[in-house]
C-alpha cells in the first residue's frame, strides 16, 4: 500500500494545459510582433535612403536638362558656331522642298500595298496548310 501513497503524492508544480498554451500563443504573437516592427524599420530605412538617392538624381538631371537647354539656344549656337569657323546660310527657295503629309503618306502606301492583309468576305473557317 505504500506504492498506492507515493503515487496521489504530487511533486512540483502543475501547471494546466490551457494556461500554457495561452502563454505560448501569447508568446508566438509577441515574436511576431517584433519580427514585424523590426523589419518595418528596416524597409523604412531602405526607403528614405532610397528617397534620398532619387532626390540627389533628380537635381543631377534638372542641373543636365538646365545645361542643355543652354546649349541648344540659338545664341549658343551661333556663338559656337563662331568659334569653330562655321559659315551658315538660310537656303534659297529653290532649294527648299515641301512635302504634303497626305502625298507623302499615299507614296509609302503604294510600295507596301501588296504586303497589307486582306479580310475574307466569307463566313466559313479557313484552314492554312
């Protein structure tokens, strides 16, 4: 009867099974918790770096374009044209020809006009071989 005893005597601490799962749930959330925070403050940090780099390009393109404009100035370019010897004249009116868009527009077509997909007037399937 001694066995009997020892066996309802309880050693330790009993802790009930729901109270432990709620604790290692609430443990699981509070990982995912930080998880979450910590990677949220690193894609900020790569976005503001990211930012930063998009402004600094920016103005190296306005400070480009501003070049550009510059240089593409009629005053600019007579000037430039000065200094490398460069002679230019407006052309004579016989030199000048004109082109009507729809002239120009029929004369393409003419050359490719064999080349143009047909639509079949039938109202069976064709079959390619």
């Amino acid at each position: 009867m001694a066995n009997k005893n020892r066996r309802k005597q309880i050693q330790g601490y009993v802790i009930p099974v729901p109270v432990v799962s709620v604790l290692v749930v609430a443990m699981l959330l509070l990982l995912a918790y930080v998880w979450l925070d910590v990677r949220s403050k690193a894609l900020g940090a790569r976005i503001k770096s990211l930012e930063q780099q998009q402004s600094e390009l920016q103005k190296k393109y306005d400070l480009e374009l501003w070049k550009w404009e510059g240089i593409k100035s009629p005053k600019n370019i007579e000037k430039m044209l000065a200094q490398n010897n460069c002679s230019m004249i407006w052309p004579d009116e016989g030199n000048i020809v004109r082109l009507n868009e729809p002239t120009a527009a029929a004369s393409i077509m003419t050359d490719y006009k064999s080349q143009i997909a047909q639509l079949s007037h039938t109202t069976k399937p064709l079959v390619h071989d």
